[in-house]
C-alpha cells in the first residue's frame, strides 16, 4: 500500500481538481438558499416562529414517506428527545452500538440511562443483528408486565438505537423483529443517512422512531439542524410539545404542562434547509458517481473500497476505504493529510472513551476491526 499512496494523491488530486486543501465534505449551496435566507430575513421571523420550520417539516414527511416529522436544533437533541418518547427513563438501559459518533451515546446519557454497547456488521457497518440477539438471549428477559430486563442489574432494557453509519443502511428489518420479540422500542440514528434506502423503503423510518441530522459536514444542511420522523401520530405530537417548551396553544398566556425543551429549529436554519432538501437527490446522484469512480480505481490498486449492503442504495455520505491493519492507517492518513488531502479514521470505539468506560459491552471484534482499518476519503459534491 505504502508504494501506491503518491498514486493515490494524484488520482484523488484530479478528481476535485487542483485545489490546494481538499476537505473531506464541504456543504454545497447551488440553489436557492441566498433567496429564501433573504426572504426569511425581509419577513423578520427568523427565529422559533416561521413558515420554513413547517415548510421543511412536510418536505421531510414527503421525501422519507413518513407520516410525522418534527425539526429541532441538532441531531442530538433529536435524539435525545426521540428517546424520551420511546418511553427512555432515568435508570433505564438502551442498546447501541459501540462503532458510532459519540453523540449516539451521549444521548441515551442525557435521558439519564445507561448505554449498552453492541458489535458491528462488517457487511453494513452499523449494528450486528446476531450480536443483539446474542446479547439479549444471554442476557435478558420479559418480565410478567411485558417489560425487557437485564438479568445483571434488573433495569429495564427499554429501546435500541441504532445507527446507519456513513449512509449506509444497516441490517434494520432483523434489528426490528429482535427487539419486537424482547418488547424493545427501535430509535433509528440515520443522521448520516438522509435519501439511503433498505430494500427500497429509507433508512430512518423502520423503528418507531427515527432522527437525521443536518449538520454541516452532512449531505445537506442547514447549519445546524436535526429532524424526528415517526408514523405515530400521539409520538408526534408529543414530541413537538416537548420540543416546544411545552407551551399550551393560547393567544397569549404563558401555560406549559410539563418541562419541555427549547430545541425548536429557527426559522432561518429551515429557510436553508428547504432550498437544501431540493437539491438532496441531485447531491446524493453526484456521490453515487463519485463512488464510481472511487470503487474502479481502488479496484485496479487492490484496495478494499466499502460498497453499499446488499439490497440498498447507500447515499454514500462519508466515502470509505479498509486497509489492512491500524499501522497502515495511521501511515496513510499522516500522509494523505500531510499532502492535504483531508482524510480522518472512524470514530474510536465509545467504550474506550474514559467517560463509557465500565458500561456492558457484548464482544466487539468486528467493530475493533472497523475501527483500526477504516479510512474517509474526500466525499463532498463535485461541482
Ligand atoms: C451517527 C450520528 N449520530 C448523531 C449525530 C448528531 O447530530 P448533530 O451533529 O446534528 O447533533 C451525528 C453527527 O453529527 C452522527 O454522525
């Protein structure tokens, strides 16, 4: 591999042109954004009231096929919140994946639960079906209520989150049916996976809830940005309470029944987010062909170049090569950066972060793997 890496600087060189850096994913505003910023300026709602917010509601309930979506500040919050209304307590546990961006985690913390961290599937990247199954069998029970439980701890084994990594739908229909024989609510994480399909059907809208986020590295955005999908419609409206203060509808006073959240998405960020979501498809066409390129040149210098699972159509979001081992990652990513090529690793595993340390793990071989091997090369939309 080590020989091939000037090759491979020049080839990804020409791909984006001759620019001096080239990023790992830049936003692209080719569209109509400046127009509708300006018009959600001229029309001086630009923060949490605002026709856009509702307007880029509908779209995403239009573009996913989802009944219900509520848009709020980022997709953590989202998550956080989806959780929330997956029934997520205090003292609770959640099933994860321990191969994902620490913000998956963190939410299930903000509930006040305990992740627990799952394997990965190397044919999808995201969650190993065989790996919850395993781990629920050996581990946990249906209790006389109909409630699943750790046998260790006695908590309550409430919901699963998770996660499409890089885009690419995980094995989502096998994750439902276990967790639907253990009584477990699925809260899908497709904030890298807006427009990838799983048998034809988006990934994001299998559990009972799923969130996308719109941040800026993402493949559209709207600055900052998350969106809750449900086909619930008393999930959704509660959601959308929570995710409003609280407030009770009323001309003019000030009543909220519980303690809500302040996690509404201004107006402005939807004013960029509606011109963003018109040109999804055109951005997630310009990836897949990008991936084209990508796959029959990694092909030819016998790299291994990830390529969307089986009986799906990845968006393609992050580009990924798998080489052999860490230390050729690290030697690759030194040099491709060096050269700047912006290329970054996955994430590490969550559980080696200091503060997940102690929690349950199943065993991790395939994510360990994952996650010395896997490299991000520059995925942005060519223009
Ligand atoms: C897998 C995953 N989950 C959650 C998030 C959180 O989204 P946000 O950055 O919008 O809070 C991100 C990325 O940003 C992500 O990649």
């Amino acid at each position: 591999m080590t020989t091939r890496i000037p090759e491979i600087i020049s080839f990804i060189r020409k791909v984006y042109g001759q620019k001096e850096l080239i990023p790992l994913h830049e936003p692209r505003f080719l569209g109509q954004e400046k127009k509708y910023l300006v018009d959600c300026i001229d029309s001086t709602f630009v923060s949490s009231v605002g026709e856009y917010v509702d307007r880029f509601e509908r779209m995403i309930e239009s573009y996913t096929q989802s009944s219900h979506a509520i848009a709020v500040v980022n997709g953590t919050c989202a998550l956080q919140v989806a959780l929330e209304l997956a029934g997520v307590k205090r003292g609770d546990e959640v099933l994860t994946q321990a191969l994902t961006f620490v913000a998956s985690a963190n939410a299930i913390h903000y509930c006040g639960a305990d992740p627990i961290f799952l394997d990965s599937d190397e044919d999808t990247l995201g969650m190993c079906p065989k790996s919850l199954e395993n781990f629920l069998e050996e581990n946990a029970f249906v209790d006389d209520h109909g409630v699943c439980r750790n046998r260790h701890s006695q908590k309550r084994i409430t919901a699963c989150l998770p996660i499409h990594i890089l885009g690419h739908p995980l094995k989502i229909d096998q994750v439902s049916e276990v967790c639907q024989r253990f009584q477990i609510c699925v809260v899908e994480d497709a904030a890298e996976a807006l427009g990838s399909l799983y048998q034809g059907k988006h990934a994001g809208t299998f559990g009972h809830l799923g969130v996308y986020s719109f941040n800026g590295n993402k493949t559209v955005t709207c600055g900052g940005g998350g969106v809750i999908v449900t086909n619930d419609k008393q999930l959704a409206k509660k959601g959308k309470h929570l995710t409003t203060t609280a407030k009770v509808a009323h001309p003019w006073e000030y009543n909220h029944d519980e303690i809500g959240y302040n996690y509404r998405l201004p107006n402005l960020n939807a004013a960029l987010a509606c011109a963003q979501m018109e040109n999804l498809d055109r951005f997630i066409e310009n990836k897949r062909e990008l991936t084209l390129i990508y796959q029959e040149f990694f092909a030819k210098i016998g790299i291994h170049f990830f390529q969307e699972p089986l009986g799906c159509r990845s968006n393609y979001w992050l580009q990924a090569i798998l080489l052999e081992n860490r230390k050729e990652r690290d030697l690759f990513l030194r040099e491709l950066n060096q050269a700047k090529i912006i290329c970054r690793p996955i994430w590490k595993l969550i559980p080696e972060l200091s503060v997940y340390q102690n929690k349950q793990s199943s065993d991790l071989t395939q994510a360990k793997k994952i996650s010395d091997c896997l490299i991000n090369i520059p995925s942005s939309v060519r223009i």
